[in-house]
C-alpha cells in the first residue's frame, strides 16, 4: 500500500481504477493519499484482528457435504468452491465462494483438507467431509474406509458358495453344465 509502480495503460483504466484500488501517480492524489494512509492502516488492522477472531474459532473444524456418488465412491458431479461456502455458512460463520481457493476439483466422497482466505494474511485450515449418508460421514470421520467394505464378486461368490451344501450351489450347477 502507498507504492508507486507503473502499469499497462489497460489494466489501470479498465481494472484499477474503476474497482478504486489505485490512483492515479498525480501530486494532487499522492496528498491525499498520505493524509488517508493512517486511517486505510487502520481499518486494514481491524479487518485483520476481525479475521483472526474468526480464524480462532474456525481453525480445524469438520463439515460434512452429502452427495450422490457412484459404488466406487465417484461422484456424480464435483464439490465447487460454493458448495464448500454454503456448508460452513450454515455451521455459522460467514464465507464467500471468493475466499475458498480449490487447487484442485473434489470429485470423490472422502476427507479433504480445505484453506479458507478470511483476510489475505489470514489463512484457516477446514475439513470436508464428503459423503453419500449421514452414516457413512461419520464413518468416513472414525477412520472407516467406506471404499473398503465392499466386497469384491469374487469374494460374495464365494461367500454365497459357502451357504449351499456341496454340491447344491452355482457351483456345482456351472459343473454339471460342463
């Protein structure tokens, strides 16, 4: 804040200027910029102690977000930065889309570690819980790998060849067959 730097000609007409977050290097705003420059100081510290106040009570918190997803755990869709500002808004703290960057999309169900912008030199760190049921969410936040539990067909074939008395089963169906 107060640089003087020197920009394309489009970017200041076009981006900084009308959105105020510069003005132009003449004598006149230089003045009146360092008579403001303690009270932009000031309402920056504020916003900055607002920011941590919430930070305290946000840091390491768990949402769960439920979604529709396949058996392999892929989603039938993908978890946006406003899906993840509409959970934590609704555990009652107030968040904008803008202030929730994904690096990358959200695409299966499973814990993800989620950075919350709350002021550019205040960054709190979230939990998302992505999952198909409320039963499964809870799981999944024990430890449980949800994934796992199900067994393979090779597994339940046999499973179920184990249920019939020899001979009886598909098994012995498909070798009669031969």
């Amino acid at each position: 804040m107060g640089d003087v730097v020197r920009v394309k000609d489009g970017f200041a007409r076009n981006y900084l200027l009308p959105k105020k977050k510069a003005l132009r290097a003449t004598k006149q705003n230089r003045s009146y910029f360092e008579t403001q420059r303690a009270q932009l100081e000031t309402r920056n510290l504020e916003r900055k102690s607002e920011a941590e106040a919430v930070a305290g009570k946000l840091e390491g918190k768990r949402f769960v977000l439920l979604r529709q997803a396949g058996d392999r755990g892929q989603l039938y869709g993908s978890v946006s930065p406003r899906d993840i500002a509409d959970v934590v808004g609704a555990g009652g703290f107030t968040v904008s889309r803008s202030q929730v960057p994904l690096d990358k999309a959200i695409k299966t169900i499973g814990l993800f570690p989620v950075a919350i912008v709350l002021h550019p030199e205040v960054r709190v760190h979230v939990t998302i819980n992505v999952a198909r049921t409320e039963d499964e969410a809870e799981r999944q936040a024990r430890g449980e790998d949800v994934l796992a539990e199900q067994a393979p067909e090779e597994e339940s074939q046999q499973a179920v060849a184990e249920l019939f008395e020899e001979g009886a089963g598909p098994a012995a169906e498909e070798e009669a067959a031969t």
